[in-house]
C-alpha cells in the first residue's frame, strides 16, 4: 500500500540555517504530493504542494522537488526564521486510492533565536 | 470565511460518559475525515465521508462512529469514553477523488481528556 516516510525530529537549528527535512514515499499510482505545517495550537495547514513528477512547490520562502526516480519529497528552506517553528508533515493523495490523504508521522522544528 | 469549525475546543470526560464532536465546513467539500494525533503517531484517519449520508472506516474505527445527515456537517461520536481516547481530534474536508491534487483543509481540533 501507500506510505509515507520522513524523517525523525525533533530538528533543532539556528536561526538563518539551511533546513533540509526528507521524506520519501510508496505509491502504486501517480500520486500528489503535499507539505502541511502544523504551529502551536492550530491545525494541519498547506504549505505547499506538487502533483506531477519533476513539479517543484515553494511557498514562504519553503521549496520542495517532487522526484520520481528517487520517490523523495524533501523539504527546503535556505535561512529559517524563529516563527518557522512548528511540526512539518509529508503528505500524498492518490486517485486510485479513494483519495485519503496518506500522512508521514511528522517532525518538529525548533529554531533558536 | 470560516472554513472548517470544530466545537468543542476542549473537554474533560470521565470514562463511560459520551459525547459527540462537531465539524462544520462551508466550503462545499464532499469528503470529510476524522483524524486523531497522538505523540509520536502523526496523524491516525478515524472515519471518513465521501458525501452526504456516507460514512467509512479508517485505521482506527473501534470506540467511535459518526454520522453526517448533512453535508456540511460531520459528527463524531463516543459512545463511553475510555482513557486511551485521551487525544487531540481534528476534522478536514476536501473536494472529492477527482481532484486528488487538492489539499485537506483542517480545523484547529478539540483536545479529548478522558480521566
């Protein structure tokens, strides 16, 4: 079946480091794939997303590179910033699957001021 | 502009009472999801909905059911709450299995205590 894999947090980083948070996936189709942040106290939101191979999301500041060959999804930020704090989640959809949203089991950012 | 409104935002039950969370969405989504989070396990899909009238089983079905008579709204249920229930609940909607490249939208979820 579908999965998600990312990795293992808590990640701890200076403010204005690069941040590289993998993830890789199974999927027996062509699936999309989504970055969602969760900060303190609030839900699930998008942060960015790509659905075909070779796509590549970005939203504040955040990229990632959707890579058939390698089935990664990396999440990339060049400087991060204090408010960047927060847990990140990989996240895929496939058609052929009923369209339920296979989570990764996330991991944590601090980044210290 | 609400989007998806989860109420309770907190509760504190005891073990063998029930309740029922409520989520509402104004979007217009077909599908709705009942997810759990729990430390360490990301996010657990309880129940889910693909329209009016349906329900399905998810990963963790057992101690809950839900219901959603409308299509806006998407019940979850406990029936007599247990301890390991204790969690932060979050309901999402989205459009349906055609548009596969769309996201979830989430609400900003109800934390459970079960004592």
């Amino acid at each position: 079946g579908n999965s998600v894999t990312q990795m293992e947090g808590p990640v701890t980083l200076s403010e204005e480091a690069f941040l590289t948070i993998n993830c890789t996936y199974t999927a027996t189709g062509y699936p999309s794939l989504f970055w969602y942040v969760q900060y303190p106290g609030e839900g699930l939101q998008l942060l960015l997303k790509a659905t075909k191979a070779d796509d590549k999301g970005s939203n504040k500041g955040f990229e990632a590179t959707y890579r058939k060959e390698t089935t990664s999804f990396h999440l990339e930020k060049g400087s991060v910033q204090v408010s960047d704090s927060a847990v990140y989640f990989c996240a895929l959809s496939d058609r052929q699957r009923d369209d339920k949203i296979i989570f990764g089991k996330g991991t944590r950012l601090h980044i210290l001021p | 502009n609400a989007g998806v409104t989860q109420t309770p935002k907190f509760r504190v039950l005891k073990t063998g009472q029930s309740m029922t969370l409520l989520c509402a969405q104004d979007m217009n989504h077909e599908y709705m999801y009942w997810y759990r989070q729990d430390p360490g396990m990301g996010l657990r899909l309880i129940h889910y909905s693909v329209g009016e009238g349906t329900t399905a089983k998810g990963e963790v079905p057992d101690g809950y059911n839900v219901s959603r008579l409308k299509k806006q709204n998407f019940l979850l249920g406990l029936e007599s709450a247990a301890p390991s229930q204790t969690s932060v609940y979050f309901c999402a909607s989205s459009y349906g299995v055609m548009y596969s490249n769309q996201p979830q939208h989430f609400g900003d979820g109800t934390r459970l205590s079960i004592l």
